[in-house]
C-alpha cells in the first residue's frame, strides 16, 4: 500500500513555481525521492541537484527549519518505512498511479485548507448572500459547479465564462457581492484581470488556488489553497480538480454550518416583553 505524501513534500509542491532554479532543483530532487534525501548528506545532495550547499540551506530555511539536519529528522519522520510497490515491488500501471496521484492531489488539500480562512469566506457569503465566481477551462466547470452548490445553499451565484460579459456587469455586480477566482496556477491572465477588476469595484475577492505567491494571490483578500500536482501538469489537466472540488465542498458545507447557526441564533432570540392587551368582547 502507497503511504501519503509528506506534508513537507506537499509544502515544496505548493511552493515550486515560486523558487529560483537552485532552490528547484534541490525541491525538484526532494518532491520525487523524500526517503533517499533523509539518507544523503548536504555534500551529496548538492552534487546530486547541482546547487550549493547555501541553496539547500535556504530551502530548509523557507519551510521553516534552522538547519538541513533538522529538516532531514523531519522529513524522516513523516516518510517512515519507505513505500512499497503493488505485488512484491512491480510497477504500478496507469490505473493505480492515477489513483495514487489524486489520492495525495486530496489528502494535500486538506493539509493546506486552512480553517480560518475557509470560515471567514463563509461568513462572508452568508454575510454578503451574493457571489460571482470567475474561471478559465477545467476551472470554469467547477466554478459553474460551486455556483450550482451556493445557490441550493441560499446564496445567489453567477459563474462567468465569458470575461467581456463579467467586465460588463462589473462594477453593479461587484457591489456588496463575494468575488471568487478559480485558477490552479494562479496565472491565468483573464482570470487575475477579472480578480482584480472585482476588487477595485467593492467586492470581498477570494482565489482558490494551489500557488500562494501567485498573481492571483495577490488581488485576493481571502485564499483557500488547494495541493497542486507532483509533477507539473498540463493546462487543464483534471487530477487538479479534485484539490478543488474538496475546497469546494469545504466552502460549501461551512457556509450551510454557518446559516444554520445564524438561524439558531434568531430562533433562540427572546420577543419583546411588551404584551398585547386585548379588549374584552362585548
């Protein structure tokens, strides 16, 4: 049975589009075989990666360690026994390496779904009860399926394919509303052009995206992160979409939590005292 991904390695594959071709190399080496880097030295590894020694400092030093060693101890620990194949070590076919890449595609997602933010999007929208959501390919179809999923939860949503008509509407639509980009990468260009465009006219924006520094990171004010894929993935290729379609879901499972609160709490609320006197009948 294939072990989950580590959640350093998980952190690495977040992070990857955003590091020097130093730092990726050493990420890149790290990503495919965690259990051998546990064994190697900082001499090995540079030569195996072909960067400095200062390079491997540093990434261990952007994931949060103070030193290689303690990144190794770390990594070893969340490795454990190194995985085994199917059927006494035989490779695996196509079926259960896809199986095995969505599979650590949704565990990772969970690991990096942040529960605060996922509440505070939710209390927005439940706040805000209106939501435009924008996408380009693989990603429009599940902004169309999210918009589906909020209005059955009482939040009225549009999903926009086509980005001269939501530029259009922007500015009335953007008012007091939720604006919700959906991008993998993160570098979509109409996709972080309508982000943008959102925010400047009023709305609370949101990215749900695998690339924290990515562009459309930066126009949001709320991002869920989602796992992006081991090795880096065609446009529109679908093992991504089950990172976020769990993000989704979360999203809309704490917004359905949240109103129901919120219709406890005026349920429980006390009328007023005053009673109503009734005249006596004649």
């Amino acid at each position: 049975m294939f072990r989950t991904t580590p959640p350093i390695v998980v952190r690495l594959q977040s992070q990857f589009a955003e590091l020097s071709p130093a730092l990726a190399r050493v990420a890149k080496h790290i990503i495919n075989y965690p259990s051998e880097t546990t064994t190697l030295s900082i001499e090995a590894l540079s030569q195996i990666t072909e960067s400095g020694e200062a390079s491997i400092v540093r990434l261990a030093h952007i994931l949060g360690f103070v030193s290689f060693r303690s990144f190794k101890l770390a990594l070893a620990a969340q490795c454990g026994a190194p995985a085994q194949d199917l059927q006494g070590g035989e490779v695996a076919d196509e079926v259960e390496r896809l199986r095995r890449d969505m599979s650590d595609n949704l565990e990772g997602a969970a690991r990096l779904l942040d529960r605060n933010i996922l509440r505070n999007a939710a209390k927005a929208l439940v706040l805000r009860r209106h939501a435009n959501i924008y996408g380009g390919g693989v990603s429009a179809m599940v902004g169309d399926i999210l918009a589906a999923k909020l209005l059955r939860a009482g939040i009225w949503a549009t999903s926009y394919r086509d980005s001269n008509v939501a530029l259009e509407v922007m500015a009335p639509a953007s008012r007091d509303a939720v604006a919700i980009a959906i991008s993998d990468s993160g570098s979509t260009l109409e996709t972080v052009r309508l982000l943008r465009a959102a925010r400047a006219a009023g709305a609370l924006t949101v990215a749900i995206t695998s690339r924290p520094s990515s562009p459309i990171a930066g126009h949001a004010d709320l991002v869920l992160l989602t796992a992006p894929m081991a090795q880096p993935p065609s446009a529109g290729f679908v093992t991504s979409v089950v990172a976020q379609f769990f993000v989704l879901q979360a999203l809309v499972d704490s917004v359905a939590a949240t109103l129901a609160g919120a219709n406890q709490s005026t349920a429980k609320r006390p009328t007023s005292g005053l009673a109503v006197k009734r005249s006596p009948r004649r």
